[in-house]
C-alpha cells in the first residue's frame, strides 16, 4: 500500500479527487523530516512519521498564520514546528552537520 493509500486510510478519505493536496502534504512532510535530520532520503522506517505529520499538516489547513484561535470559550494553539513527540523519534534518524572549520584560518 503507498503512503497515500495509507494516509487515506488513516484520514478515512474514500474518495479521489483530494489525491493532488494529499501528495502535496506528503511531500512537504517529507522535505520537513529530511531537513530536521539532515538526509537527503527517507528511510522506509520514516514513513510512519512522515504520514503523522502529513495529518498534523491536514489539519491545520485553513488556519495558516495563526498561532492562536478561541472560539466559544475554545482555544487552540498552533504551532510551526515538528511537534515534540515527532521530533523525539526523529533524533534516531538524525545526521549531525559538518561544519567547514579548517577554511576559517584563511583569511
């Protein structure tokens, strides 16, 4: 099953016509989880989080921008950020970044 097939089935979308938005979110989800841990490729093992926060992504559609809304005596707070508990087990996937330090004494 793909990761679209997957998020359809998590998201309980039966329908076709959401395919473009929903492989959009995937894609973004994935260049977000790359960049987070410095990869160029998604390992297999990080689909299951790509999928999680393609939801998260889902979502927050419509409420772009905002960091804050109450409604009704509701409140909800939005963040930018790969949540937390994403993030934690994106760490066992992450690459450290190689900084070019020998170039600095060459000026």
């Amino acid at each position: 099953m793909s990761q679209l097939e997957k998020l359809k089935v998590r998201l309980e979308i039966k329908e076709n016509k959401q395919d473009d938005l929903l492989n959009t979110i995937l894609e973004d989800a994935e260049a977000e989880i790359l960049d987070f841990c410095n990869r160029s490729i998604l390992l297999r093992k990080m689909e299951p989080l790509q999928r999680e926060l393609a939801i998260i992504y889902y979502n927050r559609m419509g409420s772009e921008g905002e960091s804050s809304r109450s409604e009704g005596g509701v409140s909800v707070s939005y963040s930018t950020e790969i949540p937390e508990s994403i993030k934690v087990r994106l760490m066992s996937y992450k690459r450290l970044k190689a900084v070019g330090i020998a170039n600095e004494n060459k000026k």
